[in-house]
C-alpha cells in the first residue's frame, strides 16, 4: 500500500497533463492505465493523424503529442502502472471532513489517497475476447493473452496469434525470431494492417519462419490447467483441424467500457460524469473527473478542454492535501524549481 498525493485513473493526454500542473504545486501522482502504453485515445485509435488545435502547437502526429506530453512531466514526481484497470475505490476515513480514499487495481496494487482524479476518456479500453468461446480468460496467465506485456513470455514455445489487423501483424514479425514456431490465424487472406508489415509477414511465410493459417478461425481452446492447443475451423468449409500451442495471443482490437466505474456510485449522465465546474469535483468527496469523461453545460471532447478542467482540479486537490494553506501561483517562467529541475537558468 502506498500513499500518494494523487490517483489518475486515465493515462490519455488529460492525465498526463495532470502529472505536471500537480507537479508544479509540488505534489506527486500515480497514472494507472488499462492500455500497455500511455496516451489514451491518442496512442491507441490514431496515433499518426495530425492534431491543428494544440494551442501554440500548428502541428503534430498524435503520437508526437503524446510524446511530448511524457516529455513535459519527466522533471516530476510519479509512477505510471500500465496494463492493469483501476477496479475498486472506496473511502477509508473521513478526518475532518476530508475523505481519504483506497484504490485497488485489477493487479491488486493499492494506494491510499486524498484525490483520485477520473481521468477515463470514454472508458477503459478491453481487449475484445475470442468470439464463441466460453470463458477464455480461465486461460490467463496458462496460455492465453490479449497483448504483448514481455516478449519472454514467448520464447521457445510454440504460439499462435489471432487477427488481421495492425497488431497481429507487428507482433507476428516481430515474435518471428523469438517463438520456437508462431502461427498467424486469420478469417481471410487479407489484413487491414500496414502494407509494408504484411510484406514482411508474407516473407516470413516464404522463409517457412511463419506459417499462414487462413481462412480460419478459432473453434475451441484445448487444455485443462493450461493451453496446450486449439481446433480452427476451415471459415470456407467448416472442417475442423487441431494444433498444438503452449501460447494464444488474441488480437481482435479493444473495446472501450465504462465497467467498474459504474459501481462507484459517481454521478452519470448517461456514460459520462456529472461535475461543478468550479472544481470538477463529482458527488463523491475527493474524487474528480477531467477530460472526454466528465460533462457540464458546453462541454467539448477537446484535448485542451480537459487541459484547462484538471489545471483547475489540482488546485482543490492541492487544497485538500494543505487545508487553510494558500495554492502558490506563479507563472511558470518564476517558477524557479522547475527550472532547476528542467535545468534551465533563469
Ligand atoms: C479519431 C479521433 C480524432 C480526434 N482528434 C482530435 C483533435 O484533433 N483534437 C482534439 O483536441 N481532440 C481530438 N480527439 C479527441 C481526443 O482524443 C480526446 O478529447 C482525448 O483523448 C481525451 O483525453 P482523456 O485523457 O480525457 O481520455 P482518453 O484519451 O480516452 O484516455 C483515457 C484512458 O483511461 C483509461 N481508463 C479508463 N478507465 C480506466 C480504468 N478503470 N482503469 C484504468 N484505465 C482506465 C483508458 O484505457 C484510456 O487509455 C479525437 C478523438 C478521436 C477518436
């Protein structure tokens, strides 16, 4: 259990953003993400498309911006947690009227916190399961994975992926030299992934250092304990034929789900979260929402208007953790300790 100044849930530009107006007030956070890379909507659904309306920025990539963004915060205090979902929070104590909140994630890391700042987007993005097969995830951690967490995982077994898009296609070159043999299982012969990686993949197939299963797709997962093969079914005629594997890796895309957030009694306007504006607190004592998820009179799902909603937020949270205490403001050209830690000399 550690104890932080403040909790994001949300690593997407919103939360990233927190890090460093929270960091300025000299408070430190922890970013807790479902996706294994940080971003949000950025880096997962259009990393190359260009941004125009970063104020001051004409142009960048998504991912640029992003990068950026992991470039601005490096002079500052906190801990990013990929791959996991934030599942449970709940109130601890209450002293002087201040809440104090427990944060529990689905890899049961736990912190304890004054401000937990809702930073989801549209919500938490799941990997979509195998179609018709019941209960996958009984195979989690035995065989079956929706991404790539170590590329160890791999090595010397015998893997499968499933999927035809960008993903399959980047791991099945990539894990090509590492699996002891991989297999690439698709419902076609034809990928919506870059030409110029399915080239690759396609001379892998040639060099027999991958092989090409379509069109198929998955019938059942073999194992009791752990995976220890699949049944594919011909998509064309519907024979089923069977193949060892120690590893699955489905890749079908991600949903977006608002899950475990829906239990933590927030106010909701349908999928998104009620705050005042002056602070954008929720209902909930010490719990915030910043960014695509909360909503008001006028809202915008715009980058810079959850920039300017958590610039705000920090401040009450700031005021939480320093009851009585005046939030020190200053540009950050006097700023003089972030200079110091940038480097720079004023
Ligand atoms: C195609 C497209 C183009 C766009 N173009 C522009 C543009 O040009 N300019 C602009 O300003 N905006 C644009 N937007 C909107 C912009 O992307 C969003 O406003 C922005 O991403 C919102 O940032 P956020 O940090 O609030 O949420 P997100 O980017 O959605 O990030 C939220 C993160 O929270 C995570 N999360 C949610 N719940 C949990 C949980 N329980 N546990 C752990 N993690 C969780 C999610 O996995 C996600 O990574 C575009 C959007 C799309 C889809």
């Amino acid at each position: 259990m550690k104890e932080v100044d403040i909790v994001v849930i949300g690593a997407g530009p919103v939360g990233l953003f927190t890090v460093f107006e929270a960091g300025l007030l000299g408070l430190n956070c922890v970013l807790i993400d479902n996706l294994d890379k940080p971003g949000g909507q950025c880096a997962e659904l259009y990393p190359e498309k260009p941004i125009y309306d970063i104020p001051g920025v004409p142009f960048q990539t998504a991912q640029q911006h992003v990068n950026a963004l992991l470039e601005q915060i490096k002079p500052f205090d906190y801990e990013l947690l990929l791959n996991q979902r934030v599942n449970e929070i709940k109130v601890i104590n209450s002293e002087n009227d201040i809440n104090t909140w427990e944060v529990t994630t689905s890899d049961n890391n736990v912190f304890n916190t004054k401000n937990v700042f809702v930073a989801a987007g549209a919500g938490s993005f799941e990997a979509r399961r195998p179609p018709n097969i019941d209960n996958p995830d009984q195979f989690l951690g035995s065989g079956v994975s929706y991404a790539v967490r170590s590329k160890d995982l791999y090595k010397n077994k015998d893997l499968i992926i499933f999927g035809g898009g960008d993903s399959a296609l980047d791991w099945s070159v990539e894990l090509a030299g590492i699996a002891k043999s991989i297999s690439l299982v698709h419902r076609r012969d034809e990928f919506r992934g870059a030409p110029h990686t399915e080239k690759l993949m396609r001379d892998l197939v040639a060099d027999n250092k991958l092989k090409l299963l379509t069109p198929y797709v998955i019938d059942s997962i073999i194992g009791d304990d752990s995976v220890s093969g699949v049944n594919l079914k011909n998509f064309d005629t519907n024979e089923i034929k069977t193949f060892n594997a120690d590893e699955l890796l489905f890749l079908f895309g991600l949903n977006k789900k608002l899950g475990p957030i829906l239990e933590w009694n927030i106010d909701l306007d349908g999928k998104k979260i009620d705050v005042d504006t002056s602070t954008y607190s929720t209902n909930l004592d010490g719990v915030f929402a910043v960014g695509d998820i909360n909503n008001y009179v006028g809202k915008l799902d715009l980058i810079l208007c959850g920039f300017h909603e958590t610039t705000i937020a920090v401040q009450e949270a700031y005021r939480r953790i320093n009851p009585g205490k005046r939030v020190p403001f200053a540009y950050t050209t006097s700023n003089t300790k972030l200079q110091a830690k940038l480097g720079v000399n004023s």
